[in-house]
C-alpha cells in the first residue's frame, strides 16, 4: 500500500529555534494535513492543505506556524520560533478527496529544550 | 460541533479474550466514524470506518464496530485477542466530507495483551 513518508523520525530543538518537519505525501493526493499529538493528550487537527493554499486551520495553527508545497511532492510544517509547549508528535496525512480515508505518515517527534 | 470520547486510556485483556474499546460521539450532523489504530513507532492506520448503510462495520484484522444512534456509541469490539493487537486505538469523526476530510479524534486507548 502506498505510503505517506515523513521526517525526520525524531527533532530535538532549543526554544526559540525555527523548526521544519517534512512529509512527502502520496503522489496522487490532493490534499494534505497536519496533526500533532502532545504526549497523553488527544491527536489534534492544525491544517488542511489544497490547491496549494490552507483551506482550513485550527487555533493552535497560529502566526508561528506555516505550511508550504515547495516543489511539487514533498510537504513541510514550519515552526518559526519553538515554545517548549509545542513539543508534540506531529502527524502529516494526505488524501485523495474521492473517499474518507487519510492515510497518515509515522509521525515527526519534536522535543523542544 | 463534533467531539469523541473514548472510555478508558488503558485496557489489558488475556489473549483468547473478547476485545471491547468504548467510543462515544457528539455530532450535529449524521457522523462518519473511524476507527485507526497506532502500532509502536508506525503511523496511524485505518481499521474500519462507518459512513452510511449497514451500522455493523467489518475492519481488518478482525474487528468490527457497531453505529448505535440512539446510544451515540462507535465501539470496536473483537472476539479474540491476538498478542499482536496491542497498540493505541484511536476512534475519531469526520466534519467536513467532500474534498477535504477534517478528523476530530479520540484520546485513544492503549490496549495490552497478555499470555
């Protein structure tokens, strides 16, 4: 089955450091997402992604946070100046837009020092 | 608005054994609902899910889950557990549909399963 690739696997940061989790999502997919899991708390939704513009975000997806395409496969998340708090597991997901089904990647753990 | 609740962060149960994780939903619309599950150091994966027809989905590996309306329950259940089964399960409901497809998840429930 095809997969939704992400890394690194694991980031370590200091705070105030700007950060960027890559994801390479499945090629044929539309639509793209990302989502974190702070530890012992629910998987959060932060933003859907299509056509090349955000089409939805939450309120944890603040001015710190961006989304970009950069070239046509690959998919990244920036974090422009890390808080301790936004140390989380965070998810990348992609979609085709004809089902319900996400297919997500394994995830990027970000520890922010 | 749409919200999850699953009862029980943890569950252990012997191998052989039935597998019950609860899941509750609150949605103002007709909801379609998901189970995932998460093994060690792997991605969220799909088990089943319900969107409309038939209230008793089959996943893989096994489990099902039944669409009870009147309950607002979405809970997995499967008859014998196999050590391989203990991962985190996730239960979540879809807003959006069409196009983009937004999940409002659970907080999950970690299953153990023991000889």
């Amino acid at each position: 089955e095809p997969e939704v690739t992400q890394t690194p696997s694991h980031q370590v940061t200091q705070m105030g450091q700007e950060v960027i989790l890559r994801c390479v999502p499945i090629s044929n997919h539309l639509y793209f997402y990302w989502y974190r899991q702070i530890l012992g708390q629910k998987v959060e939704f932060l933003v859907s992604f299509y056509n090349n513009e955000i089409s939805e975000k939450s309120e944890i997806f603040d001015d710190q946070f961006s989304v970009e395409r950069p070239d046509g496969s690959n998919f990244t998340l920036k974090i422009r100046s890390t808080k301790l708090e936004d140390s989380a597991m965070y998810f990348c997901a992609s979609s085709d837009g004809l089902n319900e089904k996400l297919f997500f990647g394994s995830g990027t753990q970000l520890s922010v020092l | 608005a749409q919200s999850v609740t699953q009862l029980g962060s943890h569950v252990s149960v012997s191998e052989g054994a039935l597998v019950l994780l609860r899941c509750n939903y609150s949605s103002s619309v007709p909801p379609y609902l998901f189970w995932y599950v998460q093994y060690p150091n792997q991605g969220l994966q799909l088990l089943l899910k319900y969107t409309t027809g038939a209230t008793l989905v089959k996943g893989i590996n096994g489990f099902e889950a039944e669409f009870k309306k009147s309950e607002t329950s979405f809970h997995l259940t499967k008859p014998s557990a196999h050590m391989s089964d203990a991962a985190e399960y996730f239960c979540a409901v879809m807003t959006a549909r069409g196009g983009y497809n937004k999940l409002i998840f659970g907080a999950g429930t970690r299953l153990a399963v023991h000889p």
